[in-house]
C-alpha cells in the first residue's frame, strides 16, 4: 500500500527563502511595495517633504532667552551650576599654581623622576626632554596652564567614562541605552555644544572643562566595556565556582582581565582631551590653545607649530607614563627604577633650590623662535607641490581628481534618489547585519534630518563621510595589522600615530589648504588625519590579543603568514575592528565641523556659523542633524550583540 508523505514546512519553503539575508530582503521589499506607492503619492520628490518639517527656531531662541535671564537669580543655576562651576575652577587653580610654585626646574625633575620610578631611565630623559622642549619654544607657562586644565579634565573625563563603561560591560538593558547617549556626547561637533555650555557656565575654564569631558569620555567608557564584556569565561566560571561574590568576580576577575582595554581607553581619553586644546580655548581655556588659535588667526604656521607641538609632547609624555604604569605588577620585567621616597625629596630640593635662586620662570634667553623657518617652508610646499609636479600632478590636481571622480558622484548620486530610497537604502543593511529594531533606528534616525529641515546639506555631509571614512578604513585596517604582526613597525609607528591624533587640527589645517585648496577635498583629508591614529590602534590591539593557542595550532598545521591572518586573527578580532569601524566613524563625523571652516560646507558650516552669530537654533539644528548621522552610520555598521554571537 503506497504511503502518502507530506511534505515539511522546512522543505516547503523555497531554498533561497533558506537563506536569512534573503528572507529580510525580501520582507523589506514586500513592505516597499505597499508603503511607497502611498508615500509617493502624497509627498513625490527628491527632497524631503516641506510638510514633514518641524521648524525649532522658536523654541530654542525662547530656551536661549530664558537661559540668559535666569543665570543669575535661578536655584538651578546658583546651587548646582554654580557648585559645579566653582569646583573645577578650584581644582584647575590649585593645579596651576602648584606647578608655578615648582618653577620649571623642579616641574621637570618631578616628570622625570616619575618617569624613571614607572619606566626607567629612557622614559625619564625622555619626559625631560619633552619639558625642556615646551620652555625652549617660549611656550612654558602656557604648557603649564594647558597641563592644569587637561589634568583636571582627563580625570573627570575618565570617572564618567570608567563608571558608564562599567555599567555598560556589567549589563546588556544598560549597554544598548548608552550606546546613543556615547554616540551623541563623540559625535556632537563641539562647536555645536560650546554655545549651550557658554549661556549656562559662560567664558572661562569650567565650559572649556565640561566641553572637554563630554568629548572624552566616551571612549574610556566604549573601552571599559569592551574589556569587561571580552573578558573570558572559563575564567570567570572558575572563580564563580569558588563561591566568589559578583563583587569579588568584577574586582578580582573581570577588571584585572579588562586591563589592556581600561588602559587603551586612559590613552584615547588623553590624546582626545589634548586635541580640544584649541577649540577649548575660543570659550577662554587660554594655555597652549590659545596661542594656537591667535596664530592661526593672522595666518602664522610657524607661531601655531610652536604652541602645537607642546601639545604633542604632553600627550606622548602622559602616554608613555600611564603605559608604564599599567605594566607595573603584570609580571614583565621592568627596568632598575628610583624609590618613590627619593624621588619626591629630589623634587622638593629642586624646587627649593629654583626658588631661593629665583629662577621660577623659564630665562627668555634660552627661547628659540621656529616661526620664521617653519613659514617659510610652508610658503615652498605651497610653491613648488601645489601645482606644476611633473608625472604625479601637483597636490591641487589630486583634489580635483578625488572631488570629481568620488565626492561629487556620491554626493549627486544621494540627492538624485528619492527620499524614501535614501530611507530604504538605509534599513537594508542595517535589518541585515542586525534586527529590525536596529533597522528601525537607524530608519528615524535618518528621518528625523529631513524632520530638522536639512536633508540636503544633511546628504552633503554624509557624502564626505563616506569618503572620509573608507579611506580611513582601508588606510586603518592595513597599518593597523602591519603594527600587530611587526614589533619594529609598531615602535616606529608609535611616535607618529601621537602625533597625527593630538596635533590640533587647526594647526594642519593651513597647509592642508596650501597643499589642497578650499573645498571638500581637504576637508576629507583633516578628517582622515585625525580619525585614522584610533583605527590603527585598536585593530592592532584586537590582533595582539588574539589567543596565542589559536596561533601556535593554526603554525603547527602548516598555516602561512597570510592564512593565520585571514582565518585566525581577523575572525577572532571580529569585535575589535568592529569598534575600530566605529571608532573612524565617529571620528570622522566629530571632525566635520573643520571641513566646514575649509569649504566643506553642508552641516560642519552650519555649526560654525551658530556659533560664530550667537544662533542657537542653526548650530544646534545643524549639530543634531549630525548626531543623526552618526547614529544611523552606526546602526549600518554595527551589528548588535545578538546578531555578533552568532555570526562569531
């Protein structure tokens, strides 16, 4: 008797429905069929619908106003404000003046001395060198102003940051609420935020600090948890096993294990307070920042490089020193150091010795003055690179090529589609890396540009971003694994990769303009600059610390250089290049307001311009607008943790 088989639902279902992406895909393209032809027609056009816009002018002039009047007689403002406010100004005063107290002699033995008691004695002749160097470019007591403020700030940054990465690490409902709260605080130009923060603090030391502190933290914080959450669970398991409490597994497990993460975190959160230097100082931070922002207002390189590179050996002296610190106790082996207690006596008596002399103040004698070489090699470059090089081209022809071949055909190609395409376009690969709830968010977050009224310039930026960002990832990704595989190559990497994050971006702005011209081009360039020193170190981070078991059995197999690489390394960092992926997105977008000053145009002019009018609504507007973008970006370009476990 012949036997009647049904089918099964799984085998009643076409193959290529099988496959996840294809399913989404087509769910999201049954979804386009019924809602576009409604949408088409009730708003058809390229550009977003007028009636679709809310217009916050009002509103945030009526927020200003208020501000202003109440600063001085509201309870909010005069006992919590206020409270905040005088704290960092004592905090930052007492710093000063206790490094003018020292006088330059004895500042510099304390660096040195630490130096030497954390590293040895090449950290500490470097760290002196680098302070003799800040009083040799005339540059001392700036330094010392810009030291206080930073100290102030790098420590406030890090105890926000360290407690919202420790929330985010410890619980999932945390992470995925903080992620757009560290995306808006990086993402927000700070020229957007500077205007709020100055109507309610007003000029001075405390904006420039909390202005400072919104900008640095998050990385400390999107590190925090990465250590936290990659810490690893047979190790976490044992010690659960021996009865250990929640508390004693985060204190004896999951931070000791976090620790090369907590420590490359302290160094980001340093460089990127260092490189808000400059733009601190045009709501009063004054020190190093100002000086930078003077010079480059009368159109002086030289002046400029002469404040920017202090700023540079700071940020290399405090990375060299928190890395020697996070060695101590990790069972490598250290160099002969100074006791602590010798040390501080040197200190003392050097300063005393400074003092009784009274040579407090760096001698003006022993000043260089590079302004004059370093303009007049700036005027060569301009001279002999920007036009005219045979074979190659000169510089301005590499603008040229790169806005007319890549800029303006993605910039054309945005604003061709229509608005609801741009908005497809967007839910399609972030509901394929992700859920729909991910695709969701990036989907509003896209529309609420055009909800802001700015969908055009909005497109223009984006279109930078993407440039900007594929090359910084391209650039990124392929030194990045050279440091990893080269130790030689990482040292010598090093001292360069300090010096393109912390080099203020106003002081390679001028001659990116010499080089590049005004326009978009440069604008791409000073955000590549800038974004591409935090890819290359957490991809070499990530590939560093991929299991040396893994390794060792992939050689013991036979595998070559290239296959550990490509299927051992790169798989097993999966979650490292995903951070340094949003890490160069972020960046990018964070440095799209200097495109702006440069003829980018779009959004970052727009923040500029608010600022500079006093316009709360343009720059404010024009800021959010950004936040969006970089949400959505980072919704398209990061899976979530769901859809990451199971594509690992």
């Amino acid at each position: 008797m012949a036997t009647l088989t049904v089918p099964t639902s799984s085998a009643a279902i076409p193959g290529f429905l099988r496959n996840r992406a294809a399913a989404k895909l087509l769910a999201l393209a049954a979804v386009a069929a019924v809602l576009v032809p409604l949408v088409d027609s009730h708003w058809g056009s390229n550009a977003w619908p007028h009636a679709l816009t809310v217009d916050l002018s009002k509103p945030l002039a009526t927020a200003s106003d208020w501000v202003i009047d109440n600063r001085d007689s509201h309870p909010l403002f005069l006992y919590f404000f206020g409270y905040i406010s005088n704290a960092v100004v004592l905090a930052v005063r007492a710093v000063y003046l206790t490094l003018l107290a020292a006088g330059w002699a004895g500042v510099t033995a304390f660096g040195a001395l630490v130096a030497w008691r954390l590293g040895g004695v090449r950290l500490a002749a470097g760290t002196a060198i680098a302070f003799l160097a800040c009083g040799a470019l005339g540059m001392w007591v700036p330094t010392m102003q810009t030291l206080a403020l930073m100290a102030v700030a790098v420590l406030a940054s890090v105890a926000v940051g360290a407690l919202l990465g420790l929330a985010a690490g410890l619980s999932d409902r945390l992470d995925r609420a903080l992620r757009p709260v560290l995306d808006t605080m990086q993402v927000l130009p700070a020229f957007a935020y500077l205007l709020p923060v100055v109507l309610v603090f007003g000029i001075g030391v405390p904006a420039a600090v909390l202005a400072t502190v919104v900008y640095a933290a998050p990385p400390m914080a999107r590190l925090t948890a990465l250590g936290l959450r990659g810490a690893d669970p047979e190790v976490l398991e044992a010690v659960e096993s021996l009865g250990a409490t929640a508390r004693q597994r985060l204190l004896t497990a999951r931070i000791p294990l976090a620790r090369k993460e907590l420590l490359l975190g302290l160094n980001q959160t340093i460089m990127m307070a260092l490189s808000m230097a400059v733009i601190a100082s045009v709501i009063g931070a004054g020190g190093l920042g100002d000086r930078v922002y003077q010079a480059l207002a009368s159109v002086d390189v030289g002046a400029a490089l002469a404040a920017g590179i202090p700023i540079v050996l700071l940020a290399v002296v405090l990375d060299r020193v928190t890395a020697a610190a996070g060695t101590a106790g990790d069972g490598s082996p250290r160099p002969r150091t100074i006791g602590r207690p010798y040390a501080l006596a040197v200190t003392v008596a050097v300063a005393l010795a400074t003092r009784l002399l009274g040579a407090l103040d760096w001698p003006a004698s022993w000043s260089l003055d590079i302004a004059e070489p370093v303009n007049r090699a700036v005027d060569w470059m301009t001279a002999h690179l920007y036009a005219g090089v045979p074979v190659v081209g000169g510089t301005a022809d590499w603008a040229g090529h790169f806005t007319t071949w890549i800029l303006d055909p993605v910039r054309s190609g945005l604003q061709w589609l229509p608005w609801w395409a741009v908005l497809l376009l967007v839910a399609a690969p972030a509901w394929l890396i992700g859920t729909w709830r991910s695709a969701l968010t990036a989907v509003l977050a896209m529309a609420g540009i055009g909800v802001l009224g700015v969908w055009e310039p909005s497109l223009d930026t984006l279109s930078q971003v993407l440039a900007a960002v594929a090359v910084t990832l391209v650039l990124g990704f392929a030194t990045g694994v050279a440091a990893a595989r080269s130790d030689r190559v990482e040292r010598a990497l090093r001292p360069v990769l300090d010096v393109f994050q912390t080099m203020p971006q106003f002081v390679y702005l001028i001659p990116v303009v010499a080089l590049f011209g005004v326009g978009r081009a440069p604008a791409v360039a000073a955000a590549v600059v800038y974004a591409l020193p935090a890819v290359v170190r957490i991809t070499a981070q990530g590939l560093r610390q991929v299991d040396p078991a893994a390794l060792e059995s992939a050689r013991s197999l036979g595998a070559t250089g290239r296959q550990q690489l490509w299927q051992i390394q790169l798989p097993l960092a999966r979650r490292s290049l995903l951070l340094a992926a949003n890490q160069g997105v972020v960046l990018v977008l964070a440095v799209v307001i200097i495109g702006g000053l440069v003829g980018g145009g779009a959004l970052g002019y727009d923040v500029a311009f608010g600022l500079a009018q006093g316009d709360l609504a343009t720059g404010l507007v024009a800021g959010a607008a950004i936040v969006c973008l970089g949400l959505m970006l980072d919704r398209v370009t990061q899976p979530t943790e769901r859809r990451a476990k199971k594509g690992a």
